[in-house]
C-alpha cells in the first residue's frame, strides 16, 4: 500500500509541478535611503533567529528537562539498553510536557494572544502580558538558593517580590532546579533495582556461580517487576503530582 502510494505520486508530481505555479522566497538586502526600511528588515532577521532558537528555549522553560532526564534515569535502572527508544522517550516526555503546560498556554492565549491578534493591545503589552503565566510556572518549581545564586553572581539585588525576577536570572535557576528535582526522582527509581541486583549476584556467589553474569538473572527479574507494580503509571503519577 506505502509502495503504491509512493508510486502515485512519484507519477503525478511532475503535473503537478508544471500545473501550478510554485512560489518562491527572497531575502536581499538593497540599497535605500529611508532608515525605516533597514530597521524593518532587521526586525524580520531578528524574528527568524528567535523562532529557529525558540524549541531549545521553550524545552528550557517548560517540565521537558525533568521528564525527559527521569526517563533516561529509569531505562539505566532497568538495563534494557535502547529500549524503550530514545525516540519515544522523547515524545512522551513532549507530549507529557504539553498537557502539564496547557494550563499556562491557555493563560497566554486568553490575556496575551488574543488580544493582541485582536489588535486590542500592542507587541509590547501582549509579551509582558505572556511571560507573566510562564515565569509564575518556573518560580513555582526553581528553588530560592538557585535564584539567588545567579543574583548574587551577577551583582543584581534581591527583588522585593518573586514576580520582578528577571528572566535571564530565572531561566538558568529554573534549569538547575529541574536537574536537582530530577536527579532526586532518578535516585529513588535507582534504589528497588540496585538492591535487586545485589540479591541476585548475592546469590549467584552462594551458588559457585561466579561465571554467570548477574545481570542475565537480574534483568527479566527487574522487567517483571516493574511490569507488575504498574511502573509506567507509578512513575507517570509522580511527576505529574511533582508540578502542583
């Protein structure tokens, strides 16, 4: 079926092609005497590098970090090497990301976006507007000590409220925090596996089996295990319920 889709069209795309027009995109940059214009064009480039850096900047500032390093966390625990893959740890960890951020997307939608697609306030409001719901998100989840860690490096004074952090302050505490939070999570997943591994090379040694590698035994033991406790939905739970 994919082979005769393929087919059609491999076939067709030369009608098509020379059916219709295809348009084209240019950037250039002429001479001119009016300044506005060069601002203008400026303000294009400037918009097309923040929104190729934008997935790297919205997976810093969104629970992406910690999901994602939990996972990597349980699959070492585990020892099943690629798998799950690296792929749908991934897009678990996005989509997870997605429905515990939904509340703060829909907050920027409602006071930010909207209006100004509505053309009720202007660019400048509507951003001050956005990053209010996603800095009350990351000052929830980034501990005070790391806040004033990067204020105290880089000699800004403590702001009377949490809510006048700067962002370039917040967004590398926010970062850190989610390491620390998912390393402590990672930790305690550790724990039930290692104590297994050690039972069972305890006992291959009792047995004068010391040529048989541990981990043959102690991997369909940990697979089993995680298997019926409902691991994916113990360790799922947990980091939703770290977030409120």
């Amino acid at each position: 079926m994919l082979r005769s889709l393929s087919l059609l069209l491999f076939l067709l795309l030369p009608n098509i092609v020379h059916g219709a027009d295809i348009p084209t995109l240019s950037i250039s940059l002429g001479e001119g005497e009016d300044p506005d214009s060069w601002f203008t064009g400026l303000k294009i480039v400037a918009g097309l590098t923040v929104l190729a850096l934008a997935p790297s900047i919205l997976v810093m500032m969104t629970s992406f970090t910690r999901i994602l390093i939990v996972f990597a966390f349980l699959r070492q625990a585990l020892g099943t090497q690629q798998s799950p893959p690296t792929q749908i740890l991934i897009g678990l960890a996005l989509f997870m990301s997605i429905f515990i951020m939904m509340p703060v997307w829909e907050t920027i939608d409602s006071t930010a976006l909207t209006p100004y697609l509505n053309e009720d306030i202007n660019q400048s409001e509507a951003m001050d507007r956005a990053i209010k719901p996603l800095q009350a998100f990351m000052l929830r989840q980034t501990r005070e000590d790391d806040l004033l860690l990067f204020l105290h490096a880089g000699e800004i004074d403590k702001p009377k409220v949490a809510e006048e952090t700067p962002m370039f302050v917040l967004i590398p505490a926010f970062v850190i925090s989610e390491l620390r939070t998912a390393f402590e999570i990672g930790f305690l997943i550790y724990i039930p596996f290692v104590v297994l591994d050690l039972v069972v090379a305890s006992v291959l040694m009792s047995m004068g089996m010391m040529m048989l590698p541990p981990v043959m035994i102690s991997l369909p033991l940990k697979i089993i295990l995680f298997v019926l406790v409902d691991g994916w939905h113990l360790i799922t739970a947990s980091l939703l319920q770290s977030f409120h």
